[in-house]
C-alpha cells in the first residue's frame, strides 16, 4: 500500500511565529508516528524559516519509521544530511528564497550535477529521489543517472481536481507507469488533501510513498491531529485490483 510521510514543516512555522519551543516539533512527529503514519518529511531552507537544522538533528532520534529530509542540494543541505542520515533524501530544485517547490527538475539540464550527488548519497546509505514532473524524458534522465526514486509534482493535478476535472490524474498515472518500467520507485507530493488524495492514490500505480504537510496541519487544527492523520491513512487504504 501506499505510505503516508507527514511534512512537519507548518509545526515548526507556527512556532517560530511566536519564538520559544511550542508547539513542540518533536512531540508532534512521535505523536504523528504513533497515529499511524509511516515517515515523517521535513524540508530545511537555508534561511531556517521553519524546520531548523537543529530541529533536523533532534527529529532523527525520534523517527522510527521513515525519515524523509527534503531540499535543493547546496553544500549545507548536504552536510546536514551526510550527518543525520535518513533514510531518504528528496532533491527539489528550489532556489534559496522560494516559498514553496513549485516545479521538477530539469533533470537533462543539470544531470551532471545531480548524478554526482545522488552518487555521494548513496554511498552514504540513502535512497534518493527526484522532485520532478510528468514528462516521460526527465523520468528517464532520473533513471539513467542513478536516482532510486522519483516524487511527482502534483500541484497541476491538485488544481484541475479542485475545478471539477478528475480526469487530471491521467498524466500522473501514464508517468508513474513509466517510471516503474525505468527501474523507479514512485513518491508524490504538493497539494495533495483530504479531497482529492483517495482520486489519487486509487488511479496512479505502483505509488509508494505520498508526502503530505500544510493541508494535513491545516485540518488538524479543526479534527485533532489523531483523527487528521487516520482519515489520510483512510484515503490510501483500499482495496487493489
């Protein structure tokens, strides 16, 4: 089945909004856990305006099921991981100021330098995937430099699902067939909700791994964070064909 990671990014947001240490990020990734989610997923930027690099240190004594660190592989994001060690590390092609991935990788274009990376993870001991879109050409790129995964860009699918057009979830499929053909694992995220991630998840195969933060925090806030995290668990529980 496919496995629920949970972004603690907006915990880490909500605290620094007001300095100190509540609410507690670490405290919420054990409860997460405990709730049922299979991974916990932070993504670091370099001006720390969440998850800090402390935070990062800290979460890896407490994630028991899957670690998940997300980031645009500067000389730091890669220190800090060669040094907490996750299970798996997410590539995104986000430049230092970007509010929110809002696109793949152009793997073709920076092959060479992403090929070198996820090298230098790997021999590490760390899965890797590539943040990237739907084109059938940067999947095989992703493959034939040697990343292990890829996670699908979904915002496009996320938008055109919200304006009544279910049908959007085709070319998510078609590349994650595509995907699975070149050797790929297959991850998703951005957008992804209560809404729309049973459509998903039911329609795309060979889906691994979804990661999930600002709309899962966002309806903790009115349900509680133990009933947010089983109605998304709810949304990849279903029967196979």
């Amino acid at each position: 089945m496919t496995r629920l990671s949970v972004n603690v990014n907006k915990i880490a947001t909500l605290r620094n909004a007001r300095g100190g240490s509540v609410p507690d990020v670490v405290q919420a990734a054990t409860r997460i856990q405990q709730f049922g989610a299979q991974g916990i997923t932070v993504h670091p930027r370099p001006d720390e305006r969440h998850i800090t690099y402390p935070d990062v240190r800290a979460l890896r004594d407490v994630v028991t099921t899957e670690f998940n660190i997300e980031g645009y592989p500067s000389t730091s994001f890669l220190d800090l991981v060669l040094d907490v060690r996750p299970e798996q590390v997410t590539l995104v092609p986000d430049p230092p100021g970007a509010l929110t991935s809002d696109h793949g990788w152009d793997v073709i274009e920076y092959q060479k330098f992403l090929k070198e990376t996820i090298h230098s993870l790997q021999q590490a001991g760390m899965r890797v995937s590539l943040f990237t879109g739907t084109e059938e050409a940067q999947i095989q790129a992703a493959a034939a430099i040697g990343a292990n995964r890829i996670e699908l860009y979904t915002e496009p699918y996320a938008r055109a699902y919200a304006q009544g057009l279910p049908e959007a979830v085709v070319p998510f499929a078609r590349a994650a067939a595509f995907a699975h053909t070149c050797g790929l694992g297959v991850n998703a995220g951005h957008d992804l909700d209560a809404n729309n991630l049973r459509h998903f998840a039911t329609n795309v195969p060979y889906l691994e791994e979804v990661s999930i933060g600002h709309a899962l925090i966002s309806d903790a806030l009115y349900e509680g964070l133990e009933k947010t995290v089983k109605t998304y668990l709810d949304c990849l529980y279903f029967p196979r064909t």
